[in-house]
C-alpha cells in the first residue's frame, strides 16, 4: 500500500498487518545479529583504543605526546569521513577477509570499522571524567598502572562508560540500516527495497517501528543498568 | 632521637603556561622517627606539592629525600612502588574508590601489596575496628558522612602497617568535632603503632591538638622550625607571627564565648 494512492490512515492500519510483520522476522533476526556482533567488536577495539588514548594524554598515567597526538589525528580523519564513505572503503577489507565484499558478515566489518573511532573518543572522554585524586590515591599506595586502569579507572567510570555505549550502539543500529543497501540484509534492506523503490509504505512504517522500538529498548537498558550501578555505589 | 624523614635543600619549579613558577625552593626538614610533626603555611605555600614530592607522587629538580635511611629520589621504579607500601597517605577530600564498599576499599592497598588472602580479611576487620568502622564495611563511600569517609582514607592508610604516614588536609574539609575525633584517631594510631606523621595543614588548632613539632613553610621556604608552642608564643616568620597573632584572637573569642576547638 503506498501515500500516493491511499491515506494515511489507511497505510497505518495496513502497516500493523500480521502478514507484513511474518516477513519481517528474518530481517528483525539479521538487524539484531548485525548490531551485536558490530557492537562487541566496537567494544572491544574501542575501549583498548580509548584506553590507550586516555594514558598517552599529556596528563595521563603515560604520557606519550607524539604517539598521541598522532593517533588523536588519525582519529579524527576517519571520524570525518561520512558513513556511507566508509562502508565503500571496507569493501576491499571485507573481501579480504570473507572473500566476498557483500553480505551480512562483510558489512559487519564496515559498520565496526566506522564506530570504532567514534567510540574510542567516547571511551576517552568517560575515563577522562576520573577524579584526578583517585588516581593519585592509587599511585600513593604502590599501584602499578596496569591496576590502575584495571581495578580503579574502569571501575570508577563505569556508569558513564555504558551510558556510552548505549549511544554508540545506537548509532552502530542505525549504520545497519544503511548497510542494508549494500546487502548486508536486516530492516534497513526492507525498508529500502520496499518503501524507497516500490512505494510500499506500509511495510516502510512497520520498518521504523521497527527501529524506534530497538533504540527505545537499547537506550532504556543502557540508562536502568548505569543509574542501577549508581544507586547500588549510594551515588544518586 | 632517631631521625626518620630527612629531607634536604629540596627544589620544585613548575611552568604553568610556560612561566617558572619556584614552589619549593630550597627545603630542609628532620622529622623525628614517631612523632606528629605538623607543616603549617598559607594557600599555595607548596604544602601539597611537598607532600607529594615525599612519595614521589610529584619529581623534584634537585636535592635529597632520605625516609627511613632510604633514599627515595634515587629508588627505581619498581622498588618504588613497594617503598610506597610502607607509606600511607591521607587527603583533603578522600579520594575513596566509590565503585568498591568499605571493606573493599580497606583491602585494596593489601591486595596490592601481596598479602596473602587469608592474611587480609583479619587485617581489614582489625584496622576497620580501629577506625570505629566495623558496621560500615559493606557500604560503599558514597552512603558515609565526611568524618566517616575519612576513618575509610585512614584505615586504607594504616592497613599495610606503614611506618610512616603523609596527612594533607585531612580534617580541613570536616566539622569541628568531626575533625576532634579524626585527630583523636590519628594521635591513637601514632602512639598504638608508633606510626610517624606529617600533618600538613593551615589549621593551627590541629597542629596545636596534635603535633609535638612543627615547621612553617612559607612561600616554599621552611621560614622556622621547632616546638610548636614555642613558635606559637614567639614566632620569628611573617606566616609564624600572622598564624600567632590568629590564634591569640581566637583564644580570647574562646574566653568570651566558651568555645573549643
Ligand atoms: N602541577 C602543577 N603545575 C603547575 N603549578 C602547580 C602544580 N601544582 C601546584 N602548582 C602551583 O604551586 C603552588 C603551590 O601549590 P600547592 O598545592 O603545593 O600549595 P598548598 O600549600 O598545598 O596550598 P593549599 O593550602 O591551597 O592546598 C601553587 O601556586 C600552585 O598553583
Ligand atoms: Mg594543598
């Protein structure tokens, strides 16, 4: 059913149709494995990055000023590079890896490569927010820095570290979207085909359903595990 | 008496935004093995800068830091970090690991020096007893009081058995009668383990309260020295005759209001 030829009620009910969302399990199913497994590989590759990032600073427990300055830069490059840009330029990436340069898998390289940097400054900027005094007080008992980071730093910002994630991950979902165009499956793929190139609307709105409810549940998990973390620590 | 802290024409010079800034300026100190010896001076004396200098927390330009007939400006880095065991530090506001409890936060510095586990649940109960915090030790900083949060920053100090502990501020953020019994739990500690302490601190009360010795550091110099009512009554330091001349003010308000500390 499409705007041009129906109203908007009309589309809205067709869209909560039963047979249109049977369709859509498969592509729920590749959306959610595209955005955990992007996201892990994020967490992983960003936090060590973040945390590298956050010791070399001039200030930090290494400092490290070329090596951070530079890796600040380079940074900064592929964080200017549009989206879209980013998944052409792991296409080689993938096909190296995969073999292929479509697919789920592939662009799940793509999607990783590009929140990776976003990520790692997000990263950055939670263990940035550590009371200077607690590091000191760290120091003061013979820490060495690799307890430092371990058993004081992550710890200590943990709250503000998921809340940064959360976001990440939702921007991680809506790269998925846009990789649908490029086969890698999921809703963004559904949406396209059927809402952009046949005028199909109503499966278009079941689409972005779809979508808000993922980033309203995601958003809601990340915001009740951080502020539970607070409230078990006597913080708020 | 047995010199414990000797420390010798020791230089700090900063460069905020460039500029020299001469914070220690030539600093020779003895504290005596088993006293409360205070350091009095003004905001941006160099009390804090000082301190960290003693535990490294903070490298010096030049001159000698001997604790306990070792020298701690020539230690290497991983005979550092044990000397730091044996030195326990206490600051202004805490500085507590919110993400552990209390009881936690008391055993962190024994984990870290390799005490065996066995070894550290009886450690912490103990020292918690000390500190009067035995009911506490499953709640974490963030449900204490300030008087509360630093008999934490004192047991987390006073756990490894140090011989030595560094005080900056540590009752300067309290209530006057917070900071009585903060004192009394210190001057306990000291004679109990025989513990030496550097109190650093703008509160001539609590140098009074405590200390046997004090010096006034002025401008990053050590302007005086020696018993601390013998500086009171005949200071020989601009800080020495201002903080005097503080304290007579306050003894008469005392007199005419019945206050304390
Ligand atoms: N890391 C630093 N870089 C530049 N300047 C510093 C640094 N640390 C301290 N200073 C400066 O050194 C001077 C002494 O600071 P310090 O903290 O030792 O003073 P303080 O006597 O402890 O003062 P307060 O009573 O306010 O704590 C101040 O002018 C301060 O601005
Ligand atoms: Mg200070």
């Amino acid at each position: 059913m499409s705007l041009l030829d129906s109203s908007l009620w009309d589309v809205i009910k067709a869209s909560l149709d039963p047979a249109i969302w049977k369709e859509l399990w498969g592509p729920i199913g590749e959306t959610i494995y595209m955005t955990v497994v992007s996201s892990l590989i994020m967490l992983v590759f960003g936090l060590i990055i973040g945390i590298l990032l956050t010791i070399t600073n001039p200030d930090g427990l290494i400092p490290l000023k070329t090596s951070y300055t530079v890796s600040g830069w380079v940074i900064n490059c592929l964080r200017s590079l549009p989206q879209m840009i980013m998944i052409i330029l792991m296409i080689p990436v993938a096909r190296l890896i995969f073999g292929k340069a479509y697919g789920t898998n592939a662009c799940i390289i793509a999607i990783a490569a590009s929140c990776i940097p976003m990520y790692a400054r997000i990263v950055e900027s939670s263990l940035l927010e550590i009371e200077k005094g607690k590091i000191e007080a760290a120091q003061a008992i013979g820490s060495n820095n690799l307890s430092i980071i371990v058993r004081i730093l992550l710890p200590e910002t943990l709250p503000s570290l998921i809340r940064g994630f959360t976001v990440s991950v939702i921007s991680v979902l809506s790269m998925t979207a846009l990789a649908g165009m490029f086969g890698a499956g999921g809703i963004g793929d559904i949406a396209v085909r059927y809402g952009y190139q046949r005028f199909q609307h109503d499966r278009l709105f079941a689409c972005v359903y779809i979508l808000i409810i993922m980033v309203q549940l995601i958003q809601g998990i990340g915001n009740l595990v951080s502020k539970q973390i607070l409230k078990n620590r006597n913080l708020i | 008496m047995e010199t414990y802290l000797k420390i010798s024409d020791l230089h700090k010079t900063f460069y905020p935004h460039g500029k020299p800034l001469k914070v220690l300026d030539g600093i020779n100190l003895e504290v005596d093995k088993g006293e409360i010896f205070g350091i009095i001076g003004f905001s941006g004396a160099g009390k804090s800068t000082l301190a960290r200098c003693i535990n490294r927390l903070e490298t010096s330009d030049s001159g000698s830091i001997e604790l306990g007939g070792t020298d701690i400006l020539k230690l290497p880095k991983k005979k550092l970090l044990q000397e730091r065991h044996k030195i326990g530090m206490i600051f202004q506001n805490f500085n507590l690991f919110d993400s552990m409890t209390v009881y936690q936060n008391i055993a962190y510095p024994l984990q870290i020096a390799g005490v065996p586990k066995e070894q550290i649940k009886e450690r912490v109960q103990e020292t918690a007893e000390l500190v009067g915090l035995t009911e506490k030790l499953k709640a974490h900083p963030g449900a204490l009081s300030g008087g509360q949060k630093q008999r934490v920053g004192i047991a987390r100090a006073i756990v490894t058995k140090p011989d030595f502990i560094i005080s900056d501020e540590a009752t300067s953020a309290l209530d006057p009668q917070t900071t009585i019994q903060i004192l009394d739990l210190l001057k306990e500690i000291n004679r109990k383990y025989g513990i030496t302490i550097l109190m650093i601190t703008h509160e001539l009360d609590a140098i009074r309260y405590i200390c046997s010795r004090m010096a006034v550091l002025e401008e990053g110099r050590i302007t005086e020295s020696g018993q601390v009512r013998d500086i009171f009554e005949n200071p020989n330091s601009k800080t020495g005759e201002l903080f005097a001349k503080v304290f007579k003010l306050l003894q008469s308000a005392e007199l005419t209001h019945g206050g304390g500390i």
